[in-house]
C-alpha cells in the first residue's frame, strides 16, 4: 500500500491556502524597492537609492520566546508577529540601522492556515511600524515533533547604515546620561518566569479583570512588544547620540553595560518613574531582590539612549514629539556594571 506525504501527517494544501490568505498582509508592507517579479525562491531588494559613502548591513535575528503559549492559550494570533519583527528591527536600530527588510520562520505540528495568517497580519503589522518589507519567510510543519496547535516563530531583520554613523559606545564617558523610553509592557522576555508566576493553562483564569494590573492578565501579558524604530531613526537626525541599549533578556543589569567601553558602569535611579504594576505583582509573587528582577525583566523601560549632558534636553524633546514616554533614568560613572539607587 502507498504512503503519502498527507499520510505522514504533512498536507501541502494546507500550505498553499496559507500562502493565498497571507499575501494581501504581506503586500501591505512593500515599498518601491521589493522586486518581487524577479524570482520566487529568493526575497529581493534593491539598496540602489541608499546615499551614502560607505553603506554597512546590520542584520538581527530572534524569536519571540514562551509567550507564544498565551497566544496559543487563549486563540489570540494577531500581535504576536508584532513581538517578532520588533524583537529584531529594535536591535538592529541600536546600531542607528534603518530596518529595510523582515523574514519569518513559522514552524508547527499541523499547520492550520487561518492561524498562520492571523500571525503573518501582525507580523506585517510590525513591519509598517518599522518601516521595512516583509519579502519572505518559511513555514515548516512538523507532525511528531510540534504538538497538534503549537507552533514557534521567530525573525530575521536586515538594515543599513552609514559606516561613519555607527553607534557602537566607544565614546561613551562617564557623565553621560541615559535617557529611559517607556515599554508597552513585558515585551518579550522573561517568559518562562511569567509562566511559573502566573500559570498558562487556565484560559478563564487569565480572562478576569485584576484590579492590580488595570486590566485582564491576559491583555497585560500579550500586550505586543513595542517597536521604537521611527522613534530612534528620527532622534539620530537631530542629535549626537552615543549608544542605545535594547532592554530585552538580562533587563538592565546586563544589557545596559553592553553599549559602555572599558572603564564606565552606571547608576541608575529607580524612582526615576513609577514602574509598572505588572512588575511588582511578580516581584511579590516571585520573592525575588531588585536586583534579581532588574536583571530579569524591563521593569517599564524598552530602550535606553545614552547622549552627553548638554544634549540631553533636545533627545528628550525629539522623543516625545515622536510620542515617547521618556525619564531621566541614570548617569554613567567610571567603574562597571549597573548601580540601581
């Protein structure tokens, strides 16, 4: 007897209904320089418009991480590509890249299309937000190694730069100051602790109102990563701007000290903005130091900027004219690591 390819539990025609019901999404986030009439198994773009003298690619890959079971949990696929694109296009703008292009990767144990195509609307979402192209990507069904109605996602983001433009750090000094910009939230990270706080299997549970968060868990804990790119790519225009973190796994004891050079830590104010109350609640719930949540999570702030002291108010002015929520959050010293006050 014949066995098939739909017999070992992988039915290509789930494959092409996916691709059908994805395209109007993915055709929202093309811009004139896509050329998609010239091949098929490749994406392409030109760069030919770039002016610069010395134009560099920064590319960031990521995934979006055990958050995927709340969305998975509760039926809600629609930000989730939302935390992919901005998991890698807020990297790679750290290094003052303009984001031009967006893959995914969308693996799954039975590929149910209408699903997919709820994930790639966000991801295309997240790339009008970051003003790049969604060109590609790559769904994988795995029958026996996914279960039946899970699936993973994660992302690949190319951008340029001007070579002379690159923000790496180097001339960061102490006595700098480092400008917080809010968070939507949790963002992407932590995910596995948020799960062991709160639990993911009980769907009633995460949909009542909790008077202490403002809202449901469940809105609290899907609310999408939020994506700082025009942000950022519009403050670089108008102010010498010497590093810029992405607060992301690790929270600000390790990520903040990854812009500094040798010789230069920080301190930072906690009670430079009220921390959101999500935090908290896991704070108590974990039992856990300030030291060890910093070090966990974003605590309310998704990026830190680090400019020198008499450009401080214009960064400030710049971010909130782009809508940005931004604290004063610390000072660099000479040391190392991070100091919270």
């Amino acid at each position: 007897m014949a066995i098939s390819y739909k017999d070992s539990g992988v039915d290509v025609t789930r494959g092409y209904k996916a691709v059908e019901l994805m395209k109007k999404y993915v055709k929202t986030t093309y811009d004139d320089n896509v050329l998609g009439d010239i091949g098929s198994f490749g994406g392409f773009y030109s760069i030919a418009g770039e002016k610069m003298e010395e134009p560099v690619l920064v590319a960031g890959t990521d995934g979006v991480g055990t958050k995927l079971r709340y969305a998975i949990l509760l039926g809600k696929h629609d930000t989730i590509g939302i935390d992919a694109v901005a998991m890698c296009v807020n990297d790679i703008v750290c290094q003052g890249a303009k984001p031009l292009f967006f893959l995914d990767y969308y693996a799954c144990g039975r590929l149910y299309p209408e699903a997919e195509a709820e994930v790639v609307k966000g991801i295309a979402a997240g790339c009008r937000m970051a003003g790049c192209a969604l060109i590609g990507g790559e769904t994988a069904e795995m029958p026996g190694f996914y279960p039946d109605g899970e699936y993973d996602l994660a992302g690949f983001a190319v951008g340029i730069v001007d070579k002379k433009k690159v923000i790496n750090g180097k001339d960061i000094a102490a006595g700098d100051v480092l400008l917080g910009i809010k968070s939507s939230g949790i963002h992407s990270n932590g995910y596995s602790l948020v799960r062991k706080l709160f639990g993911d299997s009980d769907k009633a549970e995460m949909e009542k109102y909790d008077d202490r968060l403002g809202g449901t868990l469940a809105e609290v804990l899907l609310t999408p990563t939020k994506i700082y790119v025009r942000s950022i790519l519009s403050l670089i225009e108008k102010v010498p701007v010497k590093g810029i973190a992405h607060i992301t796994g690790g929270g600000f004891i390790e990520n903040i000290p990854r812009i500094f050079p040798e010789g230069i830590g920080c301190e930072i104010d906690k009670h430079s903005y009220e921390v959101p109350a999500v935090f908290r609640v896991m704070q108590e719930k974990a039992g856990i130091s300030d030291e060890q949540i910093y070090n966990t999570f974003n605590m309310g702030i998704g990026m830190v900027v680090c400019v020198s002291p008499e450009n401080a108010a214009a960064a400030k002015k710049s971010l909130e004219e782009s809508g940005e929520e931004v604290v004063l959050l610390g000072k660099t010293v000479s040391g190392k690591g991070v100091t919270l006050k």
